[in-house]
C-alpha cells in the first residue's frame, strides 16, 4: 500500500462531522485492496479487519474532521489539508501498518469511526456492540515519539436568559448582562478551584464557545454557549451542582450533551512497553504525554478496561487550524513504530 498516497486522498474527500459518507466508502475500499476485510457498520463507520489469531487489537481513528475546508497540497515534507493531524493522518497509519500483513496470534481491526468531533456515536456504538480488545490504540496526534495516555474530560452548557425591554437609562440589567454576569462568576470560580494547579491537565477550563441575542421590543433573549475541560476526579453531579449554584435564578441551564470524565490509562502494561520499544528501536526517544483535550478514549477506554494509549503523527497544536498539515518523513516514521508495536504485541503471546 502507498500510505502517502492513501493519506492524500482522504485528504481530498472533504468531510466534516455529519458527512463522511464518501471518505467512508473511500477508506473501505482502500482496505479491502489492502488485504483486509472492510465494511461499513451500522452507524457509517468503515471497519477493516485482518489476521486470525485469538488476541484482539483495536486501532480506533476517526474519519471526520472540523469543519474549514483546506487546499490540499504538498509543500516539501509537509501535506496540507483538513484532517491531516486531526485525524486523517493517524487513521491512515493505522490502515498502512495493519496493511503490512497478518501477524501471528493477532487479530487486528482498524475502525475510522464517524462523529468524532461531535457526538462520537462511532466509538459509542462500538462500545455497546464491539467485544472488548486485548489492547487498545486510538489514532490522535501525538508525535511519532509520544505516547498519549490520557485526556480531561467536557461538559457543554447552554445559559439563557429572557427578560423584558427596559429602556438604556434604566439600572435594569438586560438578558446580555445577565448571561455575562453568569460567565464571569464561572471564570471565578474555575481560577478558585485551579489555585495551586500547575499543570493543565489537572485545571478546570472554561471556554465561551457561542453568544448570541435577539429581541423583539417587547422581550430579549441572549443565550451563550460554555464548555469545561474536566481534570481527573471532578465528577459530573459536583460540577453541574456547583453551575447551578453560581447561576442562581432567571437563568435556564441545559447541559449539551451528558458529561465526559477525564481518563488516563495505566503506564505498566504489554500495549505500553511495546510502544515505547518501537519507538526507540527507530531511535526516538520515546516521552508520555496527557492532553487538554478529550478523544474517543474516553469513551470506549473505561467501559472496555483494556490496556490502552492514544499515538499518531502530527502537531496536535495544528489541529482544527487554517495551517493544519503533517509532515511525511513523521507519517511514515509512525507507520514503522505502529507495525513495531503489532509486532512486539504478537511475539509476545507466542
């Protein structure tokens, strides 16, 4: 299989969350030309499998991208395009590496799944329906020489407030005020509980996602959109708690959708030490990583409890940007450090 190649045309097929339609069947047929056995399931997601052995190996990427279509192209060692970091360029690793051929003991899938950066209903169906693997590796940016093994968790909330018009002059607060006023008591109260947190991954984040307002003379309306990384340990009933304690009155909280927990894999496990010696046997000095964001391992990780870590190429500070792109030498790097790992995997159960 040419990866490079492969890569380039995902990259082609442009499609955000809600329409992978196309990329999916792109990707199944490349797959089945590969060698596997490729289908799509029953949420849309493309699916490949090879090898018959008894140990299970799950290589879970996402096909969709955000949204902001990018001119593909090629400049140097680096390909331009949406999804080449986030997380085109992991899945066609993922597909290059299980490519390579069957390997003893293994039984190797390769999902792209759909509504990543939405409402991961790809990783949540494999969840329900999907039996546990033996060994767990989700396809994010990481850089070739890290290892991922944990995310914060989220949780969305939208603030409404309606009131009636009042005049400009008067001192009464409008519906604009009070979702702001709301805003400013939850940024206080992330930098209250983030006091003596060093590091990100253990801070609570707030970000303003959307704002908007209308009025009709008579009533106005304003309504933002506010989203929080979780840290480890800050469980869903606290924070909504604590929100609508901070809120108080006049304000309509509705949570979009249920809350993710933060997760973080163990260090001491078979999946761990394979990667970590694959990425050394290619002369990289192998580090651990945890990030601000939250993946598709926080979905499926804890319900399978599985060995567990998230690798890929690429610069995760480029993901969703205007300048996303990947550089090859690292792409195909990774495609060596991934069929390490199946390799390590597999002579280890002989």
């Amino acid at each position: 299989m040419n990866a490079e190649r492969l890569l380039t045309g995902l990259l082609k097929l442009y499609n955000p969350t809600g329409s992978e339609a196309e990329a999916v069947r792109y990707l199944t047929e490349q797959m089945s030309r590969a060698g596997l056995d490729s289908e799509i399931d029953a949420v849309g997601s493309a699916v490949g499998r090879i090898g018959s052995g008894d140990r299970r190996v799950l290589l879970l990427g996402h096909i969709d991208t955000a949204p902001g279509e990018i001119l593909v192209r090629k400049q140097g060692d680096l390909l331009f395009g949406r999804g080449a970091v986030d997380a085109k360029g992991p899945l066609a690793a993922f597909v290059a590496a299980a490519a390579l051929g069957p390997l003893p003991g293994l039984h190797v899938t390769v999902v792209g799944a759909v509504h990543e950066e939405g409402d991961s209903v790809g990783a949540t169906h494999l969840r329900d329906h999907f039996p546990a693997p033996d060994a767990l590796i989700i396809g994010e940016p990481s850089g070739w020489e890290r290892v991922t093994l944990g995310y914060k968790g989220w949780v969305t909330y939208t603030l409404t407030a309606e009131t009636d018009t009042a005049h400009p002059a008067s001192n009464k607060a409008n519906a604009c005020e009070i979702v702001i006023a709301a805003w400013d008591a939850l940024v206080r109260w992330a930098r209250d509980f983030n006091a003596g947190r060093s590091r990100a991954f253990e801070q609570l984040t707030p970000t303003l996602r959307a704002m908007q307002s209308e009025g009709d003379g008579l009533r106005e309306r304003a309504q933002l959109r506010v989203t929080f990384r979780l840290p480890e340990g800050l469980a869903a009933p606290e924070i909504h708690s604590k929100v609508r304690q901070l809120i108080g009155p006049g304000i309509e909280i509705e949570t979009l959708p249920a809350a993710v927990p933060a997760f973080r894999a163990p260090k001491n496990t078979a999946l761990v030490r394979a990667a970590l010696a694959a990425i050394r046997a290619e002369g990289g000095t192998p580090r651990f990583v945890v990030k601000t964001g939250t993946s598709d391992m926080n979905m499926v990780a804890p319900a399978w409890g599985c060995p567990t870590i998230a690798y890929g190429p690429g610069d995760s500070s480029l993901d969703h940007t205007p300048k996303e792109h990947i550089s090859l030498a690292e792409f195909q790097r990774s495609i060596t450090v991934l069929r390490g790992i199946l390799e390590r995997l597999s002579s280890a159960g002989a």
